[in-house]
C-alpha cells in the first residue's frame, strides 16, 4: 500500500495519507508537543506516529475532528501512556445513547470527484471497513477504545496545542468540527470542507443542509492561507476560500 508523506515546512505541517484518507501531524500545536489530527487508518497512524517518534517527541495531542471511522480507527495503534485525547463534544452524546446522523450511500456517492481525483487504493478502505466494526461514530452508535481526555465546544482550545481554535462545523455530521490556527491561518477542516482539483470544497456529503448553511457562512470569511482538508489534497493560497466551490459544484464530476 502507498502511503505519501507531504511535509508543509512552512507551516509546520505534516500531511500523511492513503488514497484520500489524511491524517495531519502538527510538529508544535503551541506547548512544544505535537498535534495528531485525524487517525483514521491504523497504517497511516503508525506512519504518522513513527515520523513524531524520529523527531525525539513522544507525548502527542491527539484529535479527531469527528467520530466517523476513517478518522478515529487509528485510536487502536496509539499508546494511551503517551497521549491525550480530544474528541468533539457531542460525540459524548452520542456515547450516551443519542442516536448519531451518518450520511446515507446517496450522499456519499456525491463526492465522487474528491475520490477520483487520486490514485486509487484498496488497502485502506479495507483497514476502515475493519476497523468500523469496533471503533467510530454511525448509524449503529458510538464504539471507541479509549474515553476522551477532553471534549471540544465550539470556542474551546486544545489541551496541549493551544494554538489551535475548535470551530463546530455541523451538516456532514452533528459533531463535524475544524481547527483554526489564526495565526497560521491554516484550517483543520475535516470534512465540513474537502478539496478538489486545487481548490477548497464545502461538502455536498450532509445529513443536515441547513446546518452546512451556517457553516459554510460562518467559515468562507476566514483568511485561510492553507487548507488541510480530511479528504483531498492540501489547498495553499491567498484566498482559498473565496474562491472554494459550494456544496452544489463542482460540475464534471
């Protein structure tokens, strides 16, 4: 299986994935610790996990931006020792008993040129497939290995990285949340925006259109310089929002 790594010097970034599942290392999130965003696939993760490792860091702030399973599965390959956990506030709703809205095949055939817009591959769609018997966020509940060691609310910071802001992001899911960095002015979007052919996407892939409004309204004036999307390659430019595509586009697809 090919996993790419793309290193993002000038924004401290670290950009490791499979196919288009990304996971992001964030070198310093602002206490001299790095920030794992997104562990989805169990390979990748080690991937990430191994790159912190050669750079002499072992505590890690980990965060996934919601509870689906390409982006929590990797939890079963990380050391609880030596991390802490940041998972979405509402996801402890759904621990609770709150029936989660997932997209349906339907919605999720709509993102159709984020996935042929890079080299197939099988391996980690099978590694999700497996992993989401036991671990993530569905239609059949809530299932994770490890409790949180803090629950994000939209205006929080991350405990650990303190340099990154929780914006809550609804429509793709109800507990879809990205990561702001309004110094860097880089976005952690998960998958309230993807990206396609060079360009930011607001997700078509919704179970609520009238949330996904707000979000896209509340994140399209943001100076995003660079955008780290869940799906997708990175965006870097000086106005990738403006010039992101709504939840209707693109068309060609």
């Amino acid at each position: 299986m090919s996993i790419v790594v793309t290193h993002l010097p000038e924004l401290g970034i670290t950009a490791v994935s499979s196919w288009v599942f990304n996971c992001y290392v964030v070198h310093d999130g602002g206490a001299g610790r790095p920030m794992l965003v997104d562990p989805g696939v169990p390979s990748v993760t080690r991937r990430a996990l191994e790159l912190i490792a050669s750079r002499g860091s072992a505590a890690v702030a980990v965060v996934a931006t919601h509870g689906h399973a390409d982006h929590v599965g990797g939890l079963e390959v990380i050391d609880t020792r030596e991390s802490t956990l940041a998972l979405p506030d509402r996801i402890r709703s759904f621990l609770d008993g709150e029936p989660p809205r997932s997209p349906a095949l339907g919605e999720i055939a709509l993102i159709r040129p984020v996935l042929r817009d890079q080299p197939f591959s099988l391996r980690p769609v099978l590694e999700v497939a497996r992993t989401r018997r036991h671990t993530g966020v569905d239609g059949r509940g809530a299932r994770l290995p490890r409790a949180a060691d803090q629950w994000l609310a939209d205006g929080d910071t991350v405990a650990g990285a303190p340099d990154w802001e929780v914006i809550h992001t609804p429509g793709h899911t109800d507990d879809s949340t990205s990561l702001w960095n309004p110094t860097t002015r880089v976005l952690l979007s998960g998958d309230a925006v993807l990206s396609v052919r060079g360009r930011a996407w607001f997700t078509p892939e919704l179970v609520d259109r009238d949330l996904a409004a707000a979000t896209e309204e509340r994140l399209r004036p943001l100076p995003v310089r660079a955008l780290l999307p869940g799906h997708g390659r990175p965006v870097v430019g000086r106005s990738v929002m403006t010039h992101a595509i709504g939840p209707d586009g693109p068309t060609g697809g």
